[in-house]
C-alpha cells in the first residue's frame, strides 16, 4: 500500500485513515467489548474511518479441516473479511490471552482467512515467501489475567510472540503497538474506567 494512497473508502466515510478492528472473543459484554467501543470513539473522534468485524458473531467453521492440503470453501463472513482487510490501511485487534495463547475462535479465523494467495505466498519449493499484506500496520489490545511483568519474564509472552511475529510480521502487517491491560480478575471498577480512557486515548493517535 503506497504511503501516498487516499485515506478512507467513500465520500460518505470521509477522507480518515482505514481502520479495521477485530474484535477476537466468542464472550459478549466483556472487558474486550468495552475497549474496542473506547477504541473507535477515539479514533472516529480524529476523522478516521472505523469499521468492526465481531468474530463472535460470524458464522463460519474455525477448523481448517485439512490443512492447506486441499481448498476449504470460504463462508460468507470470511469471504467478507478478507475484503474489509484489503480495504483496511490500520488493523486493530482486541482480545484476552487464556492459556498463555490466542482464544481458540481467533486462532480459527486466522487459519481459514490468512490463506496462501491471500496473507502469503511460497517461492516454489524454497524455504522463501512473499508477504501480500505489507504496508498495513496494527495495534494490540490484549487483556489478561497474569500481571503483565509474569507473562513476559515467567510465561516469555507466547501470544504476543504469536501476534507480532508469526502471524503479523509473518505476513507483512507491521505491529505498531500492543498494549496490556491486566490483570483484569482482580481489577477496580476505576481501574477499569482507567483502561477505557487509555483505549480512547490510543485512538486518537492512529
């Protein structure tokens, strides 16, 4: 994507830049929920164009049956999501961490969707690949459980290496920032409300 590429997607939209935010939990009324909403009422605050893809509510099968051995026809909804991520110039991913790693349900998406000829592309039979997202970028917004200082010096942060290196940067998509909010079992109601503003916040800067 040339830096000097149009912002936005239509005259009604607006001239902001192209943000696409993947909301990564099956759970509704979460913490997830209520930081994207913070999320995109900032950044919708500074003209950008911000669209929403719920993964919960997506009808699709999140088990590459057969790996990439044979095609696996492509739902609707993913088939949807594929162009709202062509479209997007700034990926925003909001999820929580269970298991040290990525919610089974996104895991899932990112299997059927970042497909070769879409996310990537093999050289022949070379260890070499093309990465046919390039030129997008990509913010994290990540809860958990586990004090952030455990995950990363105990745990060595396994679902953010996932994220930023071989799923993102694997594919071109530049990690821009990930943000933590943790741990959230044993938050304040004010804590919460303090995350929130930090959400909103990170908006504006996109």
């Amino acid at each position: 994507m040339a830096d000097g590429a149009k912002h936005g997607a239509t005259p009604l939209e607006g001239d902001g830049k192209r943000i696409l935010m993947i909301l990564g939990t099956p759970k509704g009324g979460s913490l997830c929920h209520a930081l994207s909403d913070a999320f995109a009422q900032g950044a919708r605050s500074e003209g950008h164009v911000v669209r929403l893809l719920k993964l919960g509510e997506m009808q699709f099968d999140p088990v590459l049956r057969e790996g990439y051995d044979q095609s696996q026809n492509l739902e609707p909804d993913l088939l949807e999501a594929q162009r709202q991520i062509h479209w997007a110039e700034h990926l925003v991913f909001i999820y929580p961490v269970w298991w040290g790693g990525l919610p089974a349900l996104l895991k899932g998406f990112f299997d059927r969707v970042f497909l070769p000829g879409f996310a990537f592309r093999y050289r022949g039979q070379s260890q070499a690949w093309d990465k046919l997202l390039t030129g997008r970028t990509a913010d994290l917004l990540v809860t958990l459980d586990t004090p952030p200082w455990y995950f990363r010096w105990i745990y060595g942060a396994p679902a953010h290496r996932q994220m930023v290196r071989t799923i993102l940067g694997f594919c071109g998509i530049k990690t821009r920032r990930l943000t933590e909010f943790s741990p959230v079992r044993p938050s304040s109601e004010e804590q919460r409300q303090t995350w929130l503003r930090k959400a909103e916040t990170l908006g504006t800067r996109c």
